[in-house]
C-alpha cells in the first residue's frame, strides 16, 4: 500500500479536513514553491507565506479559513532531509514520510510510509463521504510523477 486517492468537492479548511485524523505536529510541512496555490479568504492572501512549517504552525495555518486550487506539499521528521521529490522511488528512499497532492480543486492524492496514517485517513475520507476513494498499490499506481504541473 502506498496510499490514498480520493475526490472532494473543495471548500473551506479543506487541509484540516483530510489531516485532522494523522498527528499534524510530529512532521515539519515543506511547501513546494512552485507547486502552490491555494489562499487564505482571498486569492490576494496566500496561505502559505514560508516553505517550511513545524507541525503547530502548519496545524494553526490550515484551520484558518483556506481555499486549495493545487498544492505538493512534504512531510518529515524533524532533522529530515528536504528536497522536491519528483517519482515514488526518490519517496521510497528519501527522508520524506508523506506526501500531500491536491490538483484541479478536487483530486487528492496522499502517500505515506506509515500504514497508521494511511487507515486514518482512509477512515476519516470515508466519515466525510468524499467520492472516488481509493487505496494506491504497487498494481494500480499510474503516478509517473509526483509534479502536479
């Protein structure tokens, strides 16, 4: 199992919606410049003024109000090795624990090396009643890349 794919209809807090369920504050939350847009009430104010984030700081930014067009945002433990992944295999031996992909507004796509975070999530897609959900596995993962432009 490498993860989770789903689809939601985007509104407000929709980060905190998904993660709420995983313990937020053991990572540091690593933005991925150019692979951002999301905002805070307004296009005008980016909900994401840093690329590194210790989990309370990335817990108290995403339960502001917030809105997602598309996001590649890292996880690590502290001390990790940050960079922007681009395939699976870069994932599998790198530092990075999960892996956060919103594109379009709707699609959602999350890897993780902890099973733990993995049921969670799946769980808590499910309370939510979004729509498509589905496990990612070595026989059904067509991701090439892990860029969402």
């Amino acid at each position: 199992m490498r993860g989770i794919s789903f689809t939601i209809a985007n509104h407000n807090n929709i980060l905190y919606q998904i993660l709420k369920c995983i313990d937020i504050k053991k990572y540091i939350w690593y933005t991925i410049e150019n692979q951002n847009e999301s905002w805070k009430n307004t296009p005008e104010n980016d909900l994401f003024d840093s690329c590194y984030y210790d989990g309370e700081k990335f817990l108290e930014c995403i339960k502001s109000n917030h809105f997602v067009i598309f996001l590649k945002m890292q996880a690590y433990f502290k001390n990790g090795k940050f960079f922007d992944i681009h395939t699976y295999d870069d994932f599998k031996k790198s530092d990075c624990q999960l892996i956060l992909l919103v594109y379009d507004c709707s699609y959602v796509e999350i890897y993780s090396k902890c099973h733990n975070d993995i049921t969670a999530i799946y769980n808590n897609v499910l309370k939510n009643n979004y729509l498509d959900i589905k496990f990612i596995t070595d026989n059904n993962d067509t991701r090439k890349t892990f860029d969402i432009l």
